[in-house]
C-alpha cells in the first residue's frame, strides 16, 4: 500500500516517525510532506524522518489563506503522482482538501478541539479520527463527524515516543549547562496559532522575571521561530541559556528540573516524565485539564505565581517525588497505539 503522511509540527514528528518506520519494515510505500517551518525540518534530521519540502505557512490571517490556498497548489500535483491509498494527518487543511478531491481515505489525529479554525477545515473530511480517551466524542462531532468514526485509544499522544526514548540524547556540556546547579527551561509560547490571542509579550515578561529571581540555575530557552530567537537573543543573550538550534525537546527535558511552557506538547512530555512543570497559558485545553486534576502539570496565571511555584518545584523533595510517582503510574497504565493505529491503516485497502 502506499501511505501519505502530512507532517507540519515538530509533535507529528514524534507522532509519526515510529507508525512511518513499521509500515516501511512492512514494505509499505511512505511518502512524508511538510511545510517551510524550522523546527521540524531541523528536528526530522535529528529523527532520521526524511521530508519532502512543500509550501510555507503565514503568520497572519491573510497571509496564512495565501500560503494555504499555494500549497495546495503545489501539492496536488506531487500527491497525484505518488497516488497514495491513505493519507494520514493531524488537522492539516491542505491535504484534507486534496485527499477530499483525490478520493483518498483519510485517518487523522487530534487532540485538540480547542483549535477551531484547523478542525472546522479537516475534521468533516475524515474517514477516522484516532484521539486520547479522555477527549468527548462531542467534543469533535460538533465539527461533522459522527460518532462511530472517532476511535479512542488509551493513552497521551507523548507516551508513543516517551515508551521508546528511554534516554537522553545530550550531556549537560552539549547545552551548555553546569551539572553542579539545578536547570529550569523555558518554552516560548506558539505565537503564530490562531487559536491564541492578546498573550504576545507574556513569554518575555515571565523570563525576564525569572532570569532576575533564580539567578542561581541554568534557564535553558527555547523558541520556535527565527523572528522569535532573534528577539530573545536581542533581550536576554547575555543572562541566560538561548538554544539557538533545533534540539530534541525530550533530551532537553531529561536534563530539567522545571519546565515552563505555554501548555504545548512539550507540557505533556514533561508530565508522562515526571518532570514538574506549569503551563502559563491554555489552561482551558483538555489534555491540561486532566494533567492538572492528576496533579502532573500546574497552572500559573502571573510572574508571582510562577516565582512561587518554581521555587516549590525546584527545592520541595516530597512534591518533586510525588509528582514523579504518579507519573509513572499513569504512563504504566497508558496503552502503546501503535499496534492499532497500523491495524486500522492496513485495513484500509
């Protein structure tokens, strides 16, 4: 058979790379797309996802139309080539659209039904959609699908790569760390998602906050656009730890003490590994929801708050392994899809 995978996040990276090697190991054809966008170019590389380079995404609103409507341009003719059976996807607009044109069967991935404008344009034209247990089918049916469509499967969508990354990929040294202090690391927010608005100069204020209250640790930061490094590195260079490339997330967070992100992936990565973490913003989402009731994840509304949680985090022992406990016990109990997601996609012949 041959399988299209779309792949535009650094996530669908992690998500994709082990389901795309087993169905290669089963001598099926796999052809990957993605866009213009650096870290998961930079991050396919480190992952060994070889990606064919199709198209760019826009920032605003009309621009990101433009980009779309170019893309789906230049994409048909290279889809209508390899003349895929299946696409698979994580609410990518283009290929939804191509795949609905092209008569292909379609298996997408979501976990975010928070994220309106990319449901509204992929989730109807999906033969099945695969997401965590604790997401409502309502929650996606609302988008124009039913019900027997949507398959559940028991676990987090980090726990796919977690289960078979056991080890980091760096040593302190590679990032420039000191092993004899205690690391906090900071992810910038999404600041291109049209699902976020007004929190544009939150990120900095955080940091800025941060770099001035735990001068004592090694604060690693992260961003995930160049326009965005170039404004840190401009801010901050000189006061704290700038990854200036494109580096395996999880590696990272292997070498943490805290994590502080926007309430991304990278949250719940931290979460399945034990790691304390908060989340600045996206408190609403489903998947933070339930890593707050489980008392994986935390919230932090304002500099104060994440002063006073990242002092807990980083020298309360009995919190730090509590954490630790329950998130071993919950990624225990959570199942390995992959089995399932490639039974599901070689029966669509």
């Amino acid at each position: 058979m041959k399988f299209w995978f779309d792949v535009l996040t650094p996530k669908q990276v992690n998500l994709f790379k082990p389901i795309v090697d087993e169905l290669r190991k089963r001598k099926h054809e796999v052809l990957c797309t993605t866009r213009k966008y650096r870290e998961v170019q930079e991050l396919s590389k480190i992952k060994g996802l070889d990606l064919f380079i199709v198209g760019r995404h826009g920032s605003d609103s009309y621009e990101k139309l433009k980009a779309s409507t170019e893309r789906i341009q230049k994409l048909i003719g290279v889809i209508e080539k390899f003349n895929p059976d299946v696409l698979v996807s994580l609410a990518s607009p283009e290929a939804s659209r191509i795949a609905f044109g092209l008569r292909i069967r379609h298996i997408g991935f979501n976990d975010s039904p928070h994220a309106e404008a990319t449901c509204r344009l992929s989730v109807p034209f999906l033969n099945k959609l695969l997401c965590p247990w604790i997401i409502p089918f309502n929650k996606f049916i609302k988008y124009g699908i039913t019900k027997h469509q949507i398959i559940h499967y028991r676990a987090l969508d980090p726990a796919l790569w977690i289960k078979r990354n056991k080890k980091s990929l760096y040593k302190h040294e590679d990032i420039g760390l000191d092993p004899t202090k205690k690391t906090i690391t900071f992810r910038f927010q999404e600041s291109k998602a049209a699902y976020l608005y007004n929190t544009k100069n939150l990120s900095n204020l955080l940091l800025k906050s941060l770099i001035l209250n735990f001068k004592d640790t090694n604060i690693v930061v992260l961003c995930r656009y160049s326009d965005q490094l170039q404004a840190v590195k401009d801010n901050f260079n000189n006061s704290a730890i700038i990854v200036d490339k494109v580096i395996d997330g999880i590696s990272v967070l292997r070498l943490s003490d805290v994590f502080i992100g926007s309430g991304g992936t990278m949250n719940c990565e931290a979460s399945l590994l034990g790691i304390p973490n908060m989340s600045y913003i996206m408190h609403n989402i489903l998947v933070n929801k339930f890593l707050f009731s489980k008392g994986l994840s935390y919230k932090c509304r304002d500099e104060g708050e994440m002063i006073k949680l990242t002092r807990k985090m980083l020298y309360d022992e009995k919190m730090v392994k509590i954490i630790k406990s329950k998130s071993n016990g919950l990624l225990s109990q959570m199942e390995d899809p992959k089995k399932k997601i490639i039974g599901l996609l070689e029966s669509c012949k």
